[in-house]
C-alpha cells in the first residue's frame, strides 16, 4: 500500500540503510514531488546512477530511509553510496561528479523534524555504518543546512558556484535587464546566419535518433576543450546520451539543439525533473561557425523558449561565470560538507578543505571524490 508523503511528521521513524531502493517506484516518485530535492535526485536519474554506473566506478549503494513505524510511508531519502579505495572508506552521494546539486530527498518539515531529535541524529549516524568519511559535495547554501543531521559535520565553501536566472514571465522584461548591446549583436546574428548561410533553428530534440546525433556532435564540439571532459569516458557519454534519451520520454531531461539548414551547429543538454531547467552539457561549432557565437545563441533562444512556456528560472550550472555573466544571473554560493567519523577520515577531511596540492593527490587515488 503506498502512501502519500505527508508535509509534517510527529510519530515514531524506523531509519536504516536500504541497499537495494528502487528509485522508480511510486512511493519514491511522490516523496520527491513533494520534497524540496533537485532535479539531480529525480528518479530515473537516481536509478540509472545507482544501476548503471555504481557498479561500474565499484560503488555499492547505501541508501539511508526513513519511514514511519506505524505503516512504513516513505519520508525521507539520503541516496548514498559506499566506496572503497586503497582502504579508505567514503560515503557520498551518488554523484560521480555528474550533479550540480546533492541533498536528502524529504520536505523541509521533515528535515526540521529530524534535525530537531538527537535520537534520530545517532540513527543516521549509525545508518552510515562508520566508513572513514561523510562526503557531500555541491550543497546549495540555500538549501536545508545538512551539517544539522550529522553531528560533527562541517561545511566550507566550494570552489565553483551556481548561476541562476531568474527571468520573471516577460521575455522582453528579462531581455531589458541584459546589456543591450549583448542582445542587439546576438539578434542581429540571428538574422546574419540565416540570410548568409542557411536557415537558423532553435528547438527540443525528442526522437532517439536525432538526440544520438546530437550527442555525437556534442562530444566532437568539446573535444580537446576541456581537459579531463567527462564526455570522453565512454561510460559516462553513454549514460548522458540514453538518459537524454529517456529523459525525452519521461519529462526529466530536454535536450535542445540550434540547426543551420538542419544541421546541428550547438547541442545543449540539461534536466528538468523539478520543473526547472539545469543546463548540464553544452558545446557548439567552433570551427566556420564561430563568430556566430552559436553556443551562447542557443542559451539565449532557450531562455526564451522557457519563458514562452511559463518557466522562470533557469539554471546556469555550476563554474566561472565567464560567458554566463552576460545573462545577469544571481550567485548562489555552494558548499561541500564532510563529516570525518575516523582518524583517518579527519585526516582526508583536513586535507580536502584546506589544502589544494593534497587534495588533487587525494583524487588520484580516491577516484570520483572531486
């Protein structure tokens, strides 16, 4: 019998680790629609992470619940998993460096409600089964302080932050707040390409095919551009592509394209399982096209389009301004929070947070802990 997740909770909790969840089930489904989790922790990107790639990267997952005792409604959700490397044990998020967003999956209330009991607290300290260190990284500072779960957790400042726009419901209201010779340029190429070179489009892709298309372009665009790209690991190219691909189907991902005579020329990818848009891949032609600014064209045309549709946020992502600060989006500060649970977890914690050669050594031999 499933139950539907109640905004508040006073009676007794049951909390404990669930090593097989399945993220696709209903009773998950309406948790996260009622909680104040991310996109990153809608449910068909969680069961891919934990069924696809955590076996692969040799995570285990560790998915810490709590429910009601009385009937056993589903009330908050830690999708954790365990790794273990070079002896050292972490539990982290199923990330894989793949989320720009990592938090519990429950209503504030309920959060509040936990926090609020140190009896619940040493629960979900004891669901943790003692590895060397808590790991949660890219926690949005607006979001439910974390470190109140977890005693002895701290939060520091993360090197990147994220950029949101905030556009109102009038394109042209937002259009005026951006500088007007940033938009008058981008207008003008508009009508530029496709007078010189061909019909200029800008729209969703939604058939499989078009979208294994437009991952192919996607992964040659940033070829070479960014050391270390996570598109030239076949695993995770092959994750992206067929979650975009079933994001299409399912509402959790649009992957969108600019065309010139139908030929993509700028792929954008991003999840939208919150009803936000969080742009998450983007590469564009930088060959014959590239005074076109063909990259930022598409984030412009897409804003747009998301306005259109009655959408007022849109996610910029995590990293240096850089090419986004001509959108005037608003900084939202992120933080990465540890709780060191044995020596050598303070160690590792310590090394993390305070010290930049260290910590690039700590990720050569502790794989996904970025």
């Amino acid at each position: 019998m499933l139950h539907t997740a109640p905004s508040a909770f006073s009676g007794e909790v049951e909390i404990g680790v669930e090593p097989s969840f399945d993220f696709l089930t209903e009773e998950y489904s309406t948790l996260f629609k009622s909680s104040c989790a991310s996109a990153f922790q809608a449910p068909h990107w969680l069961a891919g992470l934990h069924t696809r790639l955590a076996p692969e990267l040799g995570a285990q997952q560790h998915t810490v619940t709590v429910r009601a005792k009385a009937d056993g409604t589903l009330l908050a959700v830690f999708p954790f998993v365990r790794q273990s490397t070079a002896g050292i044990i972490i539990v982290q998020p199923a990330d894989f460096g793949l989320c720009d967003r990592n938090e519990p999956v429950a209503s504030r209330e309920t959060l509040e409600m936990l926090a609020g009991s140190a009896e619940h607290i040493k629960a979900l300290a004891a669901a943790l089964g003692r590895p060397d260190l808590l790991l949660i990284r890219k926690v949005w500072e607006e979001s439910f302080d974390i470190t109140r779960l977890f005693g002895g957790a701290r939060a520091l400042p993360a090197p990147n932050s994220a950029f949101l726009c905030e556009t109102g419901e009038e394109f042209a209201g937002w259009k005026q707040e951006l500088r007007k010779k940033f938009t008058k340029e981008l207008d003008r190429l508009q009508r530029q390409t496709a007078r010189e070179i061909g019909t200029y489009q800008h729209r969703a892709v939604t058939d499989p095919n078009e979208i294994k298309l437009a991952f192919e372009f996607l992964r040659l665009a940033r070829l070479g551009r960014h050391k270390g790209d996570v598109l030239e690991d076949d695993r995770f190219y092959e994750f992206y592509r067929d979650y975009a691909i079933e994001g299409a189907r399912t509402g959790e991902a649009i992957t969108y394209a600019s065309f010139v005579d139908g030929y993509p020329v700028a792929v954008l990818f991003g999840l939208t399982g919150d009803g936000d848009y969080h742009a998450v891949l983007i590469g564009a032609d930088f060959g014959k096209l590239t005074r076109q600014s063909t990259g930022i064209q598409l984030l412009y045309r897409v804003i747009q389009m998301r306005i259109a549709q009655g959408y007022t946020v849109f996610d910029m992502g995590l990293g240096d301004p850089g090419y986004k600060a001509h959108f005037r989006p608003r900084t939202v500060k992120v933080r990465n929070v540890t709780k060191p649970m044995t020596p050598t977890g303070h160690a590792i914690a310590l090394i993390y947070n305070r010290s930049k050669p260290l910590k690039d050594f700590i990720k050569g031999i502790l794989p996904n802990v970025h």
